[in-house]
C-alpha cells in the first residue's frame, strides 16, 4: 500500500502526558498536512510542510503542539501536557502540485488518522 | 469570513437512487474543490476535484456541478450503492492562485444508502 499511514492509529493517554504522532507521506509528495477533526465535525487545518518547511500554523496550533519534519519525509506531531479537550482524530495528508489542464492542482490525500484519546 | 458550508446534514436514500450532496460556500476567490468521502473510522477518502474554470466534471458513478454565480456545488452519485453509505464533504482552499495550502471542510453531509 502506496498511502499515506499513520502510527499509531489509537492512543489513549491521561491528562499531562505527551504523546508524538508519525506521518508517512506518499512517496515522492512534497507537501505534508496535519489536521483535527472532532465528532461531528469536518478535519480542521492545524499546519502543513512543504518539504522540511513549515509553511503555516493555525491559531489552532497552541504551544503545547509541535510538528516537525526534519528530512522532508515523515512527520511527527507531538503534544504535550496533553487536556481532555485534545481527544480528537488526528489527520495527516499528503499532495504534490501537479499541472492538469493548464492548471495546478493539489490533491490532499488523507491517512487513516490517529484516535487520542485523553482521560 | 471564509467558509465551506453544506445544505443538508443527513440523506437517505434507496438502492439504485441517485443521490445529489450539495455545498455552499462564501469565498468569491475559492478555485478548486474537492469531495471527500469518509467512512467511519477512516480518514477522508479523495472521490472527485474541480477547478473553477469548469462547470461540471464526472467520474466514475459521480459527477460534480460547479455554479460560481451562486456559490454552489453538487456532488451526484448515479445508482447509490449501500457501499456509499459515508460522511461526504466538501472542501476549499481560501488562498488562490497556484499555491494551494489549508482546506476549509464544511460540516459533512450523512449518506445513508438503505437496500
């Protein structure tokens, strides 16, 4: 399987611990995503790379989060101090710009996403 | 300020229905779209992109409908199958141009695909 993967894929911690994610990107994208989504509701944009680059954070993105893709391959998300208000699927997705009809696109491809939960 | 929004939260349909997903958004500047499907459990799978230089754009079963004059885009899937039972949502880039970043997700819209 060629897709993006994430590890692990459910993690169940209690309030103050840190926990770190891996994404694995489709080979060859440049472009590295991270996202929340919470039930109910569609995956909220928490940053992305292109490459090693962090390009952008959302205010989403308090302290207590850091992403990091020190290669321009895989990527880790880590939280600490983790909060209750953290349980959530944690999305990554992955894309390279490609040029179609004259045009670029940028398909994000999704993983299957990481389950935290914190008690 | 810029949003991604859906009409319907829940659809039920029968085998063999088309059915027709709808999705509105605010941002004049949006150029690209994509649908997602999402099973339970499962990250959001890729169905269908279009770009704003395009009205409608079809794939296998499913075909897109852009209206830049309203705002508006439609997801219709031929011949429901219960497989298709998901979360489907639609999603935009706010920033233009050829460098695409962030996606903004609406609240996603329930297919329930009854045999």
């Amino acid at each position: 399987d060629t897709g993006v993967s994430q590890n692990p894929r459910h993690k169940i911690t209690k309030r103050g611990q840190n926990v770190t994610f891996r994404c694995d990107p489709i080979s060859e994208h440049n472009r590295l995503y991270w996202y929340r989504q919470t039930l109910g509701q569609g995956p909220e944009f928490l940053t992305y790379f292109q490459n090693e680059a962090q390009l952008e954070k959302s205010r989403l993105l308090s302290d207590r989060f850091s992403a990091e893709r020190p290669k321009g391959s895989f990527s880790t998300l880590e939280i600490q101090r983790t909060e209750q208000g953290d349980s959530a699927m944690y999305l990554c997705a992955s894309s390279k710009q490609l040029m179609r009809a004259g045009s670029y696109t940028d398909t994000q491809y999704f993983g299957p996403g990481t389950r935290l939960t914190v008690l | 300020g810029e949003s991604v929004g859906l009409h319907l939260p829940t659809l039920s349909v029968q085998e063999g229905d088309n059915s027709i997903i709808n999705c509105a958004y605010s941002n004049s500047a949006s150029d690209y779209f994509i649908w997602y499907k999402q099973e339970s459990g499962k990250g959001p799978q890729f169905i269908i992109d279009i770009r704003s230089n395009m009205d409608k754009r079809q794939g296998q079963r499913v075909t897109v409908l852009l209206n830049k004059t309203v705002k508006h885009l439609s997801l219709q899937i031929a011949a429901t199958q219960p497989g298709d039972s998901a979360v489907y949502f639609c999603a935009g880039p706010l920033t233009g141009g050829t460098s695409y970043g962030k996606l903004t997700f609406g609240q996603g819209t329930i297919l329930t695909v009854h045999p």
